[in-house]
C-alpha cells in the first residue's frame, strides 16, 4: 500500500513539470541607432552620477535629500512595494502543502430505538477525542500555481520599477521647483530695481512739468509706467510664494520659507550632454521596465488561465489518534491515518473558462502595445530634451546680447532727453524694452536649466538608483 501511494506522488510530481502558456520573450522593436544631431562616438553618459550635483548649489542638494526622505508619494510608493512583497508570498504559498493542526473533544448520545439502535447493555453515551495532522496539497500539474506565481513576481518588480519613477519625478520636480523659485527670486529682484528707476524719473518728470519743461502728458506716463511695474512686482512676489509652498509640499513639511543658494545666472550647465545610446534606455528608464514586466505579468496569466481547462487534482490527508478515553488518546491503539485523491475536470460551464483565456489574451496584447508606446515616447522625451537644451542655450545667448543693445539704447534715450531734443515718449519706450529684455533673458536661463533637467529625467534618472534611508 505504502509502495504504490509513494509510486503515485512520485508520478504526479513529474507531471508537475508541465507548465502551460506561451514563455515570455522580450518583443522586437525597432530602436534607432543613434540621436538625432548627436555624434555617434558621444555614447558615454553622465546618467551615472548624481545629476544634480552638475548645480554645484549646496542648497539644492540638501533639498533633494530632504525629499527623498520624508515625501508622502515616495513613502507610498514604498509601501506599495512592501504590498506586493506579500502578495507575491500569498500567491507562492498556493505551490507548496497546506499542513493543518486539528484537536477535537465532544460527547454525543445515540438513539436507542431509531433505525440503527445501539445494542443492549450498551452505554448511549459516548465521548470521542482526536488529535492529528491534516494535510491538503493541490499538484500544479499544468503548471497554474507556477504561472499565478511569474505573474506576481513581475508585478512586484514592476512596483518597484515604479517607485524608481516615483523617485526620478520627485528629483526632477524638486530640481524644477527650485530653478522656478530662483528665477522668480531673479525677476523680482529686477522688478524691484526696474520700480526704483521708475520712481526716480516719474519725479524728475514730475518736476520739469512743473517747471514748465516739459507737458503734464510725460509726468502722467511716467505715473502710469511706475504703477504698471509696481503690479508686476506684486505678481513675483506671489509666485514666490507659490513655488516655496510647492516646494515645502515635495519635501513633506508645512508651506514655509525656502532655503536659497546659488542665483539662478550663476548656476552652471554641462558645455555638452553626452546621452549614451538609444539601447541603453530600454534598461535604463524604470517606466520601461515597469511597462515591461507588467507585459511579462499578463503573458504569464495566459498560461494560469489555461491552466483552468485541465483536471486539478489534490491530495488530502491526516494523520492523528482518537480514543473515547482521554487516557488512552496517545496509545498505539488509538493511531489513525487517511489518505484520498481527487480530480476535478471543468466539463461545461457555459464557455466561462475560454472567455478567461480570451480575456487575458487581450489584455497580454494591450500589455504589449502600451510597452511599445512607452518607448516610442521615451525616445521623443529624449529628442525633445536634446533639442531643447541646445536651442534654449542658443537663446540664452541672443537674450543676453539683447539685453546689452537695450540698456544701450536706454542710456542715449536719456541723455537725449535730459538734454531737451528727445521726448519723455522715446526713454519710456527704451525702458519698457529693456524691462521686457532682462525678463526674458532670466526665462531663458530658467528654460534652459528645466531643460538639463528634463534631459537626465529622461535619460532615466542620470543616477544609480537611489538607496532608501
């Protein structure tokens, strides 16, 4: 007896080898050669150090690691991940015996003149206790558990691809905050400036109308170009506000002042972004490898869902003692065993099994195109950050140079018009345009910075991933 249950476990144990479903294959997609406008010999990259750190601003770096620590999203993003390591054990249980302890004690009392009466001079009432082991196991002949197991096991890496991204955007939202803050700072600083030149020649205007040198049309335009400044100055100082409050949100504190470090012109860019290869992001960016092993989880539920055509067959069996005196409970007497097999094979249920299979079908095939979707926008995020960053570095330069001719042409408009031959109509229109210049100049600096930023954020990261405190 004993030779032919260990003859068919053995046996079933072999048949447990077959594994149904298609086994997953990373698909083919057509990935360029090189970036556009990017020589190919570039194909070193500098995503391997802490992106950051090419500010060279202190400041921002404490920042950062303030946020990696203490953000609500991150937090949650890791919690996620410490979910779906349980999830995944839950569902890896289901491959291995369920062993069960099980103790029972009652007393009963049997009829004495019902169809089956207990003989004469027997006692009615009898007391029965039982202690034993029971087992139940289900072979994963077709291979169901160890499906539902690779499916689960991709989701949880994908839940950690997605807290990489959660950590990359945060990085990038607070690197892009503080550039914001320090441009507003910048603007504001030049509005300020910009209201005290206002004041000073709406009063010299002021004067010389009353004087008799001037029309009182000068003095009112000079009046209105001071109270038009001074609206935009109130405009940056909320914006400042704005982007601190935005700021503290990221790190995970109260709306509060934020630290400043280095002014936003005197924040350094790389000369030149090396990006490495187009491959290269396919094992780089954690929204591709998120996308990826979702793929792998529904491919795998293919295989599961197949698995629910075939027999399911399940072991079951105890081992214990039972005896009506508890004296006698652990005695070689009172020694039980059971064994049994079953097999459950689906025979109509009105086509539900095979719609699954359909279903997880479709939703392997979604899988798949949205995983091609996400590289062909990971190759435009990065072609677009090139492109930006290189023209936005080209308009920095042709800000600047405009922001020279203005201050030029400002300087002769007030001369000519302290000196009586130029109305208040010509300085006005100068200062107007080199107000309107230095702003532009600091977007400018702004764009560019956002765009470094924009550029590592799409490279994957520009960092190893980054070690949770």
């Amino acid at each position: 007896m004993s030779r032919r249950l260990a003859s068919v476990v053995l046996g079933a144990l072999l048949m447990a080898g077959c594994t149904l479903g298609p086994d997953y294959k990373r698909p083919p997609v057509d990935i360029p050669t090189d970036w556009r406008d990017v020589p190919t010999q570039e194909a070193a990259s500098l995503a391997n150090t802490p992106w950051w750190e090419l500010f060279r601003d202190e400041t921002l770096s404490e920042l950062i690691r303030i946020a990696l620590v203490e953000n609500k999203d991150l937090k949650i993003a890791v919690e996620r991940i410490e979910e779906a390591r349980a999830r995944y054990g839950f569902v890896k249980a289901d491959l291995y015996p369920q062993v069960d302890a099980a103790a029972s004690a009652g007393r009963s009392r049997s009829s004495e003149v019902g169809p089956v009466p207990v003989p004469t001079g027997t006692d009615p009432e009898a007391t029965d206790y039982f202690v034993g082991v029971e087992v139940n196991w289900e072979i994963d002949f077709f291979g169901r558990f160890r499906r539902a197991n690779e499916a689960q096991r991709a989701l949880m890496l994908a839940t950690e691809a997605a807290r990489r991204s959660v950590t990359i955007t945060l990085v990038a939202d607070v690197a892009s905050a503080y550039v914001d803050l320090r441009s507003f700072d910048r603007q504001l600083e030049v509005s300020r400036r910009t209201l005290e030149s206002r004041r000073e020649y709406m009063e010299l205007a002021r004067v010389r109308y009353e004087g008799g040198l001037t029309s009182e049309l000068d003095y009112r335009q000079a009046e209105a170009e001071y109270y038009r400044t001074e609206a935009l100055t109130y405009d940056f100082e909320r914006l400042v506000a704005e982007v601190e409050n935005e700021i503290s949100v990221l790190l995970g504190r109260n709306p509060r002042q934020v630290p400043r470090g280095t002014s936003i012109q005197d924040e350094p860019v790389p000369p030149e972004v090396p990006p490495g290869l187009p491959s290269e992001l396919l094992e780089r960016r954690p929204d591709l490898q998120q996308a990826e092993q979702q793929l792998i989880a529904a491919n795998a539920r293919i295989g599961e869902a197949k698995a629910l055509l075939y027999p399911r067959i399940a072991l079951t069996g105890s081992l214990g003692t039972e005896s009506s005196d508890l004296g006698d409970l652990f005695t070689a007497p009172a020694r039980t065993w059971s064994i049994a097999a079953g097999l459950l094979q689906p025979i109509f249920h009105g086509g539900r099994n095979r719609r699954r299979v359909e279903i997880v079908e479709s939703q392997q095939r979604q899988a798949l195109y949205s995983y091609e979707l996400s590289i062909l926008q990971a190759f435009r995020e990065v072609e677009d950050s090139l492109v930006g960053y290189r023209k936005f570095g080209e308009q920095r330069t042709a800000q600047g140079h405009r922001v020279a001719a203005e201050r030029k042409r400002l300087e002769l408009s007030d001369l000519r018009y302290r000196g009586g031959v130029a109305a208040y109509l010509e300085v006005l229109d100068s200062q107007r345009s080199l107000f309107s210049a230095e702003l532009d100049e600091i977007q400018a600096i702004q764009d560019q910075l956002t765009a470094v930023i924009r550029l590592y954020k799409s490279l994957g990261g520009g960092w190893e991933p980054v070690p949770l405190p």
